[in-house]
C-alpha cells in the first residue's frame, strides 16, 4: 500500500517538506514501528542516557505506533519550542542547516519494512524519530542541535562541511557519554540500532576515546558498518561548552593537519578502551 506517499517528491513545499500523511499509515507500517520500539526500549534501559526514556514516554512513541507529527509537536513546542518536519528523504545541505537553526527537525516519515528490520539503506522514521527527537526535549541537548544548524550555515560559507559533518556524526549520530553510572549513549544512529545499541557499548573491538572537539573533526568515520572509534563527553552542558567557541580560526587551523582513520588512534588522545580491532578485522578492513 502507499509507501509512497511517505516519500512523495511531487507534494514538496520549498523549504522540503511534506505533509507526513499519518493516516495513510497501513496496519503493517504501524506493526513495523511497535516492533523496532518494543524491541529497542528494553534493549537501552541501562544502556542509554537515563532522560531519554522518560522523553520517549512523554512523547509516547515507545508503542503504539507510527507517531502523528501534530502529537508530538504539542509536546515539543512546549517544551522546548522545537517542531518535527516531514521531508521524503535527504535535503540539501543549507536546508537541513536552515531548518535546525528554527527548531524543526527534518524527519523522513516513511518505514522500512518488516523484511528489513535491521536493513537500513538510507535514513527512515524510525531512526529519525525514535533516534532524535527524545532528546530534544533535553534543553541544553535542544539548544546544541539549534546551534549545530547555525553553525552549519558558517561552515557553508567557509568550505569547513566536512569538518562540521563529523562532529554531528560522533556526537549527534553516534556519540556516547560518562556519567557516574559509566558510559551511556546519546547518538541516534546507536539507539535505533539493535545491533550498534549493544556493540558501541558491550564489544571489546571498538576504541572509545574521550571527546575533543578538534580530533574529532579531523577524524573520518564510516557509513556502512559499526564505527571502530566512538567518542565520549562528559555530558551535554560539557559539549555545549566545547562547541560554543567560534570555530573559525579552528578551521583555518586545521587546514594543515592530517585526519585520522577512522580505527586510529592518536598520541594525545584519552583512551577510554582501547579496541580490540576485531570486528572490523575480521572484515578485512580495519583501517588503523
Ligand atoms: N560554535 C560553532 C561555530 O562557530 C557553531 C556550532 C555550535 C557548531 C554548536 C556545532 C555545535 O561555527
Ligand atoms: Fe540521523
């Protein structure tokens, strides 16, 4: 049934949106969903950063289903003031910046199918929705994102996307954190990932190195498999505090320094864990 309307190009406004159409949502989708939650919420009990179950639970989206954008914006708006969009699919660049700097975060509201649960090609509403959105009912994380989509705007300007790719990529997307209750995680990327829930934080293979704002932006990761390095902060207020410097001159800076593997690790970095390597040798691409 219509899968495609999910995803419709032709109904695209200029700023990317769609309307996510959530009564179009067949019986099955909304199974899809029940079952990738049902599955996922258990799994990060003691594994992701405490506040982002109680958000999942104030947005009801640990059941139920596909969530209805206008439910969960009542709640965001008011809490945080920020809004989730529907968009088909990937958007250009300075417009994903453009809606992060206004509080809307762009959701692809189509779902995977249940002979793919664990398949994920490209971006779908499960991870943009049961991923990011908990924690923007986190105000420093809130205020973050917000500032990530400014930022993004600069870096436009500055040919530094690359870099600035990278910090949302270990933070945002795959970042862990430490807290008196040991390693946590708050990247999408892992938390609406069975497989990554459990090996970014139990598997001995990946390195797991205290987060600095410049190695990390001169690090490069990969999009098809498990990372071998995921970077760890000491909490959301720490980061807000590492990233609100004007990045600049860092750029300008980094222009002549060499990145690093994505397996690699340097000198001055604080080794957490070093990795065992395993995983991704026994792929035959290990990379440091
Ligand atoms: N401070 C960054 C800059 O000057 C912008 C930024 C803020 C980027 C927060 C990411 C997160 O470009
Ligand atoms: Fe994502």
């Amino acid at each position: 049934m219509p899968v495609e309307i999910h995803r419709d190009m032709a109904d695209l406004k200029a700023d990317f949106t769609i309307d996510q159409h959530w009564d179009s949502y067949t019986d099955e989708e909304h199974a899809t969903w029940r079952v990738l939650a049902e599955r996922q919420v258990p799994l990060l009990k003691d594994r992701v950063v405490p506040e982002f179950l109680a958000h999942v639970d104030a947005l009801s989206m640990g059941g139920g289903g596909v969530p209805d954008f206008r439910r969960l914006n009542e709640v965001l708006e008011a809490e945080t003031g920020w809004n989730v969009v529907a968009v088909p699919g990937l958007v250009p660049d300075a417009v994903f910046f453009d809606h992060l700097a206004n509080r809307r975060f762009p959701a692809t509201c189509f779902i995977r199918s249940m002979e793919e649960l664990d398949y994920l090609e490209e971006p779908d509403v499960f991870h943009d929705v049961f991923g990011h959105v908990p924690l923007l009912l986190d105000p420093v994380y809130a205020d973050y994102m917000q500032e990530y989509g400014k930022g993004g705007l600069k870096a436009d300007g500055q040919g530094a996307l690359r870099r600035l790719a990278r910090l949302y990529w270990y933070t945002v997307e795959f970042g862990l954190t430490r807290s008196e209750d040991g390693l946590r995680i708050f990247g999408a990327g892992i938390a609406s990932s069975k497989g990554e829930t459990v090996f970014a934080l139990d598997d001995p293979s990946p390195n797991r190195i205290g987060f600095n704002l410049e190695r990390v932006m001169r690090t490069d990761y990969r999009i098809d498999d498990f990372q071998e390095t995921y970077f760890v902060i000491d909490g959301f207020e720490a980061l807000r505090r590492a990233t609100e410097v004007d990045f600049t001159t860092i750029y300008a800076r980094m222009e002549d320094t060499p990145d690093f593997a994505p397996g690699e690790i340097a000198e001055t970095d604080t080794v957490l864990h070093r990795g065992t390597g395993r995983y991704h040798q026994g792929k035959g691409r290990a990379t440091a």
